[in-house]
C-alpha cells in the first residue's frame, strides 16, 4: 500500500555531504564541492530512474498518495526530511514499489536507485559536526526502579510492581520524553520508599520481645499449698511450681524467680530450673525468705527456642547430685493431662491467705517466676541490609540519644554513593542525618530515624532521575565545536550500567569513574566484565523483549476451547525461550543473524511439550528450568519459529499471514508497512469461508486490489512462509483438510518453501538489514530517545565496522557504547 510521505525531502542534500565518506577519498568537504557533488550523482543517477518507474503516478497532476516527485529533477527547490526519504528508500528497496502493474526495474536498477538515495541521506545527516542529540532527564521506569532497590539493598523486593504502567516511545519504556511524573505516580514512589526503607532496616524497638511476669496465683502448683498473707505460696519438700511462656524467638532469655526457705536458720537450698522434658536446664541458690512479703532471688540464664515453653522449679538439698543439661525428672516429663487440666482451672479461683502457717512442715515458699528476653534479638530477624547499612548505632543513655547526626553520616554516606551513582559532598550528607536527628528529638528511635532518611534519599531526583548536568555543572566545561558535551566519568558509568544491566552502576565502575580510569581501553573492557555478569539478563529481558514483542505476549489471548494448553505459565515458557536465545547469542557473541538461523533453541517442560519433542536432559525434571536442545530434522529454526514470535502475531483463533510479515518486516527488516490508505475494507472471511476458499486463497483475492498490492505482496509472502504453525506456534501440515502452503517469493525472485528456508533465506540475504536493525534498536534503548536522521550515520558507521566479523552481537554493542550519541549529549541552555 502507497504511504502518505510526502516526497519533497531530497533539499536535505544541500545541507552537506558526508565528512567520513568524502574524506575517505580525498575530497574537499566545502559547501559548494558538496553541493556539487551530491547535484551530480542525483541528476546521473537517481533521477533519471525516479524519472522512468515512479513520474507516471507520482507528478503533480496524478499525486497518486500525495506523492508529487516531479520537484525532484533540481534539488534546490525541494524541503522535506530525511525520515521520509529513508521510507522511500525502504520501500523501494524491498520492491514494495513500484506497484506489480507498473514497469518494473531490474534488479541492478533498483539497487543503483536505492544507493542513490543512501548516499543523500548519508550526506544529509553526517555533516562536518555530527550532533550527539539532547536527552531528557529519564526517570527510571518500572524495571529500572525494581533493579535499582535490588543492586542498592541485595532484596529483590520489587515495589514498582504496583507502579502504573510506563509510556513507550520508539520501541521502548526508557524513552526519556515519554517518562513523565504524574502525582499519582509520585505517591506511589513515595510509599515505594517507605516500604522499602522499613525492610532494609527493622528498628530493633519494634521487635515483639517477652517480658512476662507471673506471681505466686498464676503458677501452676504440684503438691500441698498454703497462702500466706502476702499471697506467696508455702508448699511442703518435693513439691514444685511451673509456668506456661509463648516463646515466639530464639535466644538467650533470663529466668528470674523469687520464693525462700522458710525455717528460720534452715540452710539454703538449690532451686532447680527444668524444662517440659525434664531435664535440668539452670539452678541457683535459694535462702531463708526473710518473713512478712520477703524472699529470696535467683536468676537463670536459659536458651530457648521458639515455640509453648513449660518451666517448672523445684527446691534441692545441696548435697543432690544435679547436674544441667543431664538430671532428669520424670514427674516433670510426664505431668497427666489431667492434673494439668485440674491446676488450670485451680488459679480461677483464689485461695484465701491464713495467718498460720507451720513453717517446718510447709518448708519452701514460692513466691514469683519471671521470663525476659531474647537478651539479644536473633540475627535472622534482621535484613541482611541491617549491617551494611547501620555502620554505626549512636550511643543511647536512657531513653535519649547523643552523637546522633554523626553516627547518621556515616550510615549514609556509602549509601548515598550507591544511589546517586557519584560522589556526594558532605554538605548534602549532612541534610539527610538532620532527618535521623530530628526524629530522635521528636522521641523517635535512631533506627527509625534512619528509615526515614533512606526514605528520602530514594524519592530524592538524584536518584530517580537521571540528569546529565549542563556545562555551568560540569566543572565549567564548554560544548565543543558541534555543541556537544562529553559526559562525566559518573555519567558514562550511569549509562553504561542502566543500558546493560537497567541498574546501578557497581562498586568497579565507580571506582573507575572516581579515578577518571573509564576511558579508552578500560571501556571495552568494562562492557565484557558487564556482559558476562548474570545482571545482563536484563537485555535479553527488556531490551530484545521489546524489540521483538515477545513482551506483549503476556496480554495476549488465545481460544482456550481450541487451544486447551494456552495458559500463562505456557506463555511464560514461550518467552523464556526467545529470551535464553538472546542471551545465548549475546554471551557467546555470535553474529545478530543467527537470531533467524540457530538450529536449537531452549525450551522447558511445557515447551517441550507443546513443541513435541522429548529432550534427554528434561526427561526428570519437574522445574521450569531451560535446556539447549538441537532444531536439526525439525521444521523450525531461529525467533521467527519461536512460539512466542508465531503466537503473538496471530489472532486468538486462527494464524495471521499479514500480522506475521508485518512483524518480520518491523523487527527483522526495519521496514514497516505503511498503514493502509482509508476506504479499504476488511477481509469478509464469513464470505471466502462459505466459497471453500484457504487463507491463503483469501489473502490472494484482497491482494487483487491495486491499492494493497504492493505492500501485501511482500508482506503476504513472508507470513505465509510461517503457515506451518498454528496460532500458538504448533506445528501443523494442514488446514481445513487442505495441505498447508508455505511456499512464498520475495523480490529478487528469491523463493522459498517453509519457515526453515524462510530463516535461512533471509540470514543470508538480509544480514546487513537485519544487523541495521539491531542496531538501530540498540542505539535507541541505550540512549532513551528516538533516533534523528543525524543518526543515522552513527548507525552506517557501526555496520561498516562490524561487518568483517558478520555483525557479532557484543561487538554492536560495544560500537554503540563507543559512539558519539552514547558518550555525548548535546548542549542545551
């Protein structure tokens, strides 16, 4: 379908000529030999061939789309823009025009047309004083943010969950114009923060310890009792008393009892501490009560574990071989349900004090036992953040604190590092320790006043934001002579981290960007030691996830009824396994082709299944986990044969040819169809059905209208070379009792049968397209903005720099890091 581009965009040329390309041959880049240079090769080349195959519908009586090219035989008269002259060169590139009732040129003809359009466009974009681009201050998207608090606290806690969905913008949801702050959004930031400040740091005065004290009516008794009349209990020898405590930590807990012997200069006794097994746990010693509400005190240290704890003690001679840890009573060990039920119920009703009690026969007096702890609170209640972030507790007297804001600094300033991503003076440090200090002089702990300036530190712009200052910022630096800034050390550490790894940077790369040692050589070798670290998932995850759709797949539905296995947890495997593919290619720096030609993939159990095959080493596993498994006699090979790719490019009950050649022609080729012209009806498919007409049969009759032909005609083929597989991705020889078509030609006369030879057709015929559009891709996530048409000679540089070793993945993105756009941004005042 013809596109509604305006044509009058070749005035660009006069602007200039390539510095790079002219300079490779020695020519003199003045204006008047450029302008000179490009007025020639146009009125030798380009026009001429515009003349002859696009002027019979595309002149200014016959605007055919509001295409007037008549304008185009002097260039002085022309303006438009680069953008859609580089859609004009897509389309006639891929032979989506002419249209197939018109002259066609040859295949020489249409090359020599489409280099001249590439040389204008070079010229019109890569002038003597390339331009970086500006970038807005990005705010970290969804992904970013929950990667951010995981590399910055060792959590994965993930808070932007409950974020509202982000803006995208070329492609991508770390586009910077598009990242906007809406107040809603900003509360949710706010209450991100608090939550995660109270996880990383648990304030210890808000842990639930035990502090229980029972006196002589809530023990529990075994033996004859007497109360006297300060409520103690005189009980007669080998009586004893227990208590019931909900231990809820483990710890170090201290035993406290207080009770006495009551015959006047009798000698002191041991009171021994058991547990419910039995088995002495503490003793100490016990002495003459004192009369009237006296006692005597002892205490035990006990460990305990968490859970009902029962206590009971028991007085001894000092002559009673006791021995803790080993003395056993089985009384205690076997205490009947039914006593025990009976001493319950006894403490309801209170026994009246009597004056006079026969001390000789009521011998040993129980008066209090007492439970207190964890003296320390288990190291397992507390973060793993706990330590690393409270360096240092300001000392306590009583309930106040002193040294407050001092002891705050040194808490905060590594952390303040970290989120800032560079150095932070002491000055700004000392802002968020006056927030520790004003909350203990409001009566708030230090811990909690530590939680508050974490808190603040992650709503604060230096950590959400990331603003590459202007040169009044930089140390006074001034643009250069194309208005360019380069960035900080700081800057480049940022990038390159939120690029690779959508996160911090790390302690190396700070370090390095502290030194002022990231440059040169050490950046290659920083984006290696990137790569290779598990944190560059995130590529396969957010960057090849977005460029390939594989991400929309979560949102997509199929026809359960006909497709009875479609679940999430399947379209969780199906883009796993696009994902493991990228990541693959990536680690091991294969060339971007082998996306469309890899002879294995990684699948898990439910892909295996789906796809039919039964791979050795999944056999005896339950997980999820995925394997690499060979694609070799199988009729599948590369993303183009991934479930995901045929799955979300397909409608919920049936395959979509167009939809899949669209897709191959955006993600693959980096041509997207135009939309079609209005007016132009749907596929009636009630209709072909009735008329016992295939798919395929019905994309040949509404391809018959001339003005779908020339773009369905190239689209159409390609999705049908993907007809082979079902609408979520199953293999299939037939359809509606017909044997599947999956036959297709492409301009060239380049002609296929099946989506095996599809893959490989396009790997080696289109591998510089392909490469194009990876990196173009790639450029675009890497700086969070749309490309400009000064651009694209960054993008032609990378290609003629990676093409000796067939565009290998890592080296694309080490070109991309190197370039211009990535390590400069453009002066803005």
């Amino acid at each position: 379908m013809p596109t509604r581009i305006h044509f009058n965009v070749l005035a660009f040329v006069l602007i200039a000529i390539s510095n790079a390309r002219l300079l490779a041959d020695g020519s003199d880049t003045s204006p008047s030999k450029t302008h000179s240079a490009a007025t020639e090769h146009w009125s030798k080349v380009g026009w001429p061939l515009l003349q002859k195959y696009c002027l019979d519908c595309h002149n200014a009586d016959n605007a055919e789309a509001e295409w007037d090219l008549s304008n185009f035989e002097t260039l002085s008269d022309s303006d438009g823009g680069v953008n859609s002259m580089e859609r004009v060169m897509e389309m006639v590139r891929f032979g989506a025009m002419p249209p197939e009732d018109a002259d066609l040129p040859s295949d020489d003809e249409r090359k020599q047309l489409v280099e001249a359009l590439d040389q204008s466009m070079f010229a019109v974009s890569c002038d003597t004083r390339p331009r970086p681009g500006k970038v807005t201050a990005r705010r970290l998207n969804r992904a970013e943010y929950n990667r951010s608090i995981r590399d910055l606290f060792e959590m994965d806690l993930r808070p932007a969950d409950q974020f509202p969905s982000d803006e995208t913008g070329a492609g991508f949801d770390n586009n910077g114009d598009l990242l906007s702050m809406s107040p809603l959004l900003m509360e949710k930031y706010l209450s991100a923060a608090e939550e995660v400040a109270e996880a990383v740091i648990v304030d210890p005065d808000t842990i639930e310890t035990l502090e229980e004290n029972r006196p002589s009516d809530q023990l529990y008794t075994h033996g004859d009792r007497k109360v006297g009349s300060f409520f103690g209990l005189f009980m007669k020898p080998n009586s004893f008393v227990w208590a019931d405590f909900d231990v809820r930590l483990a710890g170090e807990y201290r035993l406290s009892f207080a009770g006495g012997v009551t015959p006047s200069g009798a000698e002191s006794q041991i009171a021994g501490v058991f547990d419910e097994t039995g088995i002495l746990v503490g003793t100490m010693t016990i002495k003459h009560f004192g009369r009237s509400g006296g006692s005597s005190r002892g205490e035990v240290k006990l460990n305990l574990k968490p859970g009902k704890r029962r206590l009971l003690v028991q007085y001894f001679g000092k002559d009673e071989p006791l021995e803790i840890g080993t003395t056993y009573r089985k009384d205690f060990d076997s205490l009947d349900p039914a006593f025990v039920k009976r001493a319950h119920a006894s403490i309801k009703t209170p026994l009246k004090p009597e004056r006079d009690i026969e001390y000789d026969d009521y011998s040993v007096l129980f008066r209090s036992m007492s439970l207190t702890g964890p003296s320390k609170i288990p190291d397992e209640l507390f973060p793993r953040t706990q330590k690393t972030l409270v360096r240092k507790v300001a000392p306590r007297r009583g309930e106040g604190w002193y040294d407050v804001d001092e002891s705050a600094a040194v808490c905060l300033k590594p952390l303040m590092r970290n989120a800032f991503r560079g150095p932070v003076s002491d000055e700004e440090v000392e802002r968020y320790a006056d927030l520790v200090l004003a909350a203990t002089r409001r009566g708030e702990s230090y811990h909690r006043g530590l939680q508050i300036a974490v808190a603040a530190v992650l709503v604060s712009p230096r950590f959400l934001f990331r603003v590459e200052s202007p040169p009044s910022q930089t140390n006074g630096k001034q643009p250069d002579a194309a208005e360019s800034v380069a960035l900080t050390q700081h800057q480049l550490a940022t990038r390159l981290s939120y690029f690779l790894w959508s996160s911090i940077p790390d302690e190396t790369l700070l370090r390095l960007a502290d030194q002022g040692k990231l440059k040169d050589a050490e950046v290659p070798r920083q984006i290696k030691r990137m790569l290779d670290d598990p944190k560059s998932e995130s590529l396969a995850t957010e960057f090849a996830s977005q460029w390939l759709g594989v991400r929309k797949l979560a949102d997509h539905d199929a026809d359960t009824e006909q497709f009875k296995t479609f679940d999430s947890n399947l379209k969780s495997s199906m883009a796993g396994e696009t994902e493991n593919l990228f990541q693959h290619i990536l680690r091991q720096n294969r060339p971007v082709s082998e996306l469309l030609t890899a002879d294995y993939t990684f699948v898990n159990k439910p892909l295996a299944q789906h796809y039919g095959l039964s791979p050795k080493n999944l056999a005896n596993t339950n997980d999820d986990r995925f394997v690499k498994v060979s694609l070799e006699a199988t009729p599948r090979r590369g993303i183009l044969s991934h479930a995901s790719v045929l799955t979300l490019t397909s409608n919920p009950n049936r395959t979509s040819p167009v939809g899949r050649g669209k897709w191959i022609l955006e993600n693959v080729l980096g041509t997207p169809p135009p939309e079609p012209p209005p007016g132009v009806p749907e596929i009636d498919e009630a209709k072909l059905s009735s008329a016992g007409l295939s798919f395929r049969e019905q994309l040949e009759q509404h391809r018959a209208d001339p003005s779908c032909a020339s773009c369905h005609r190239v689209m159409d083929q390609l999705g049908f070379g993907l007809e082979q597989f079902d609408a979520v991705g199953q293999f299939r020889k037939n359809e509606g009792g017909k044997p599947i078509d999956a036959s297709g030609e492409l301009p060239g006369r380049r002609e296929f049968n099946g989506a095996v030879e599809l893959s490989e057709l396009l790997g080696k015929t289109e591998t510089e397209s392909f490469a194009r559009t990876a990196t173009t891709r790639l450029l675009t996530y890497a700086i969070g903005r749309e490309l400009t048409p000064n651009d694209r000679c960054v993008v032609d540089a990378i290609i003629e720099e990676t093409a000796d070793k067939n565009y290998r993945f890592v080296d694309l993105i080490t070109e991309v890091i190197m370039s211009r756009p990535f390590q400069f941004y453009e002066w803005q005042i």
